[in-house]
C-alpha cells in the first residue's frame, strides 16, 4: 500500500489498543489516501547517555548491558499532532463558495420535532373505502354459489383502497419565500406516510395557479370540480398577498365541495396584518365527517348570513394534523380555530402600519406584540449572520424552543430584508437594528 508508515502505525496502536475491525478499517481506508503529507510527526525518544562534554565514555560490560535491556523496555512516546494554523481574525460570514475554509457547519433537529408522531396523527385519515374501478375475486363465495346453484360463475367484489386524496395549494407570494423550505419537508413527510391515495401540490402567485412550483404550466382550478369528492384541501398561506381576495374567489367552489383548512404560517396576533382581517375569527366545530364550509356550527351562527363561509384554520405544526383528521371524523368535542367570511366579500380592510420614526420604536413595537420566545430569539440573531437554518439553530441551542410560530413573528416582523436566503436586519433613521439589538443583548 503506498503512503503507508508501518512505525507509524504501530506508535499509534502503542498508544492505543486497536480491534481487528477498526484496523481493518484504516487499512481500507489507507488504500485510498493519495497525499504525501504526514499529519502526524513521530518523535523517537532520546538518546538517555548525553553528556555535556564531548570526551568519550568508558563503558564496562556490565553498564552496557543494562541500558540496553533499559532501552528494550521503554515505550515509544506519543505521536504528536501538528495542528494547522488558523486565523482567528477572519471575520464569521457565509461562504458560498466551494472551497470549506472557514465554513460553518450549521446543525438542527428539523423543522418538525414530532416526527415520530406522524403515524399516530394521521390514523384517522387511513380509512379505507370500496373502490368503484378495481375488485378482487371472492374465491368461498365462487365455491358456495356452484355449489348450490351448479353454475360456474366467478363472484367478486370492489377491492378497498385509501380514501382521501390531498390536495395542497401553496402560496408563492414575495412573503411566502421564507417558508418554502420548511414547506418542503412538510409535503415529503405527508407524501411519505402513505396515509393518502394521493398527494397532489399546485401553486399559486400573481392571481394565477400553477401546475409546479417553476411556475411555467398555468393550472385551471375549476378542473378539481370533476374529480372524486373524496379529497382534503390545504391552502398553505400566510393570506398577506394582495391578490388574495381573487384567491377566495377562486376558491369558493372548492370550500363547498371538499373538506378545505388553511395551514396558516403566522401566529394569532399576527393575523390582522393578513387577509383575515376581513373575517370574523371565532371557534367553529364539524356537524358531520368530512365536513365542507356549510358543515361547521359557531356561537355566532345567529349573527351571521347563511351564505357565509366558514374556513377552519390550522398551523404549519405536524399536531395540527390530529385537530384536522378529528374533524374529519365529525367528532362533537373538536373545535377549531375558524375565519367566516360574509359574501359578497368587502374590499381589504387592513391598514398600513404607521410609520415609526427611529430603529428603537420598531423595536419597541414588535415587543409589544411578540412573545417573549420571539423576544429572545431576535435578540440572539443580532449576534450572527441570518439564515433559516441559522435562526433553526439558534431557536434550539439557545433558547430552547422548536416551534415554528415565534419564527413566523421574526420573519413577518418587518424588521429583516431577505435577499437570496440570507437576511440583514434593516436600517432605520440612519440606525441598524442589529446595533440597537446588540445594545440589549450586551457583553454576556
């Protein structure tokens, strides 16, 4: 093997006791190694006969014989590792090259920590229903009916399948950019269970639908309207585009057809700068499974028009599954976060924020507002470079949280400006918010 220093190894297995696999490994491992350079500098242990004059030594027989047997016995010392030298005046910043110099190895749990409770939140979605297109042979049957009318004619029955279909609407708009990697791993996790005969994805910015997410294959949405009413709708949305009362428009035939939730990205607090502003928000519960927008009940019912639509709301968190698959089931006890729309529509109600003159007073603002989780966590982003990974990372190492929801607060704040998946906090009145945040985050 080349490059391979047998007095090398054997000082490292010295050091250390070796089991046949893991030699076995760096043997393997040795065959593929192709530099010359020797990582590791291996030190011989000194000579133990120096003197301080150069006069030679008389050495009697029995001298002789004793350092040699002294020197049989001594270990070989360590291997010393040279460590490479690294410069710790580079400032920290994102390296989007190719080279992993200075890189930063960024590490979290996922965006979704209940993972492994994904199974026991989509039991009721896992009903199965007689197929109207496939069937199976019924072999006793086929025998009984011979048997007593002596007539050889095979029997068979519709074969069961998955019952529901998903259909998921994703919102593209410019305030939705920040959540298409979390939205990612929320379909595949969906796509991958196998509790849905189908999971189908569409998209939609500008007031068009599209077939994918290259937006180049524009999608008619009145095509849902022909296909089997066994399907579930989610509209993945944070309801801030201006385009969104054409949306509910669009969406209207689909509320009365198909069991519809809106999986909204931002907390409570945050809903009156989005088009829920128009909606009267209360809690509304199913009358019967697989409810459509006239199947839920509220406490308001008798202060609102028959004509209105009633839209359950559910969050981008995997436990908001189990809330969506009880109200499936029509369970009497489920209650769900609701929207009723009055129709005709009136025109957005929201308004603009008033403008705050100083860094500080954005601050404030948003502190007003914000959890204290979101608090923290935005403190804690003042003292890095900002990604979605990064803010992952922090949320968990720092201050111990894995909700989405106070990320959904710092990325709607209005206080970051995102441009290539990376984000810098904005300058007010000449004043950036991350120096004004680093003020409160102080030395510690």
């Amino acid at each position: 093997m080349q490059h391979f220093n047998l007095e090398e190894f054997l000082s490292i297995n010295a050091v250390k006791e070796l089991d046949a696999i893991t030699i076995s490994e760096i043997l393997w491992l040795n065959k593929y190694l192709h530099t010359t350079t020797n990582r590791y500098n291996y030190q011989a242990p000194q000579e133990a006969n120096t003197t301080k004059s150069n006069r030679p030594q008389t050495v009697t027989p029995n001298t002789k014989n004793k350092k040699q047997e002294e020197t049989q016995v001594q270990k070989p010392q360590k291997p010393h590792l040279i460590q490479e030298h690294v410069d710790k005046n580079i400032p920290l910043k994102i390296d989007n090259s190719t080279s992993k110099t200075n890189s930063i190895n960024i590490s979290h749990q996922g965006y979704f920590a209940d993972k492994s409770q994904l199974m026991h939140y989509l039991l009721p979605f896992r009903q199965k229903v007689p197929s109207k297109k496939r069937v199976i042979f019924e072999e006793d049957k086929t025998v009984e009916y011979i048997a007593n009318a002596n007539i050889v004619f095979p029997l068979f029955k519709p074969k069961k399948e998955k019952r529901y279909k998903l259909y998921l609407f994703i919102d593209i708009s410019g305030s939705m950019s920040v959540w298409q990697e979390m939205i990612e791993q929320y379909q595949k996790l969906l796509a991958y269970s196998g509790a849905f005969k189908s999971v189908d994805s569409y998209y939609f910015r500008d007031a068009k639908f599209y077939k994918n997410k290259k937006t180049k294959k524009l999608y008619n949405i009145k095509e849902l309207s022909n296909i089997d009413k066994n399907g579930i709708v989610f509209i993945l949305t944070d309801m801030q585009s201006q385009n969104w009362q054409q949306y509910f428009y669009s969406f209207q035939k689909i509320f009365k057809i198909f069991s519809t939730f809106i999986v909204q990205m931002l907390p409570y607090r945050m809903w009156q700068n989005s088009y829920l502003s128009n909606a009267n928000i209360t809690k509304i519960k199913p009358t019967k499974e697989s409810p459509f927008s006239n199947s839920y009940s509220s406490d308001i019912d008798v202060f609102i028009e028959d004509s209105s639509i009633k839209l359950p709301i559910v969050y981008l968190e995997l436990s908001s599954l189990k809330k969506v698959g009880d109200a499936l089931l029509g369970k009497d006890d489920i209650k769900l976060d609701g929207a009723i729309f009055d129709t005709p529509l009136l025109q957005d109600k929201r308004e603009e924020n008033s403008y705050l003159a100083d860094a500080k007073g954005y601050i404030e603002k948003f502190f007003e507002s914000s959890s204290l989780k979101a608090q923290e966590l935005l403190i804690a982003l003042s003292a890095v470079p900002i990604t979605l990974p990064i803010i992952k990372m922090i949320q968990e190492k720092v201050i111990y949280d894995r909700s989405n929801i106070c990320i959904a607060e710092i990325l709607n704040s209005n206080l970051l400006k995102e441009k290539d998946n990376i984000f810098e906090f904005k300058t007010i009145a000449n004043k950036d918010l991350r120096d004004e945040l680093l003020d409160i985050l102080g030395r510690e």
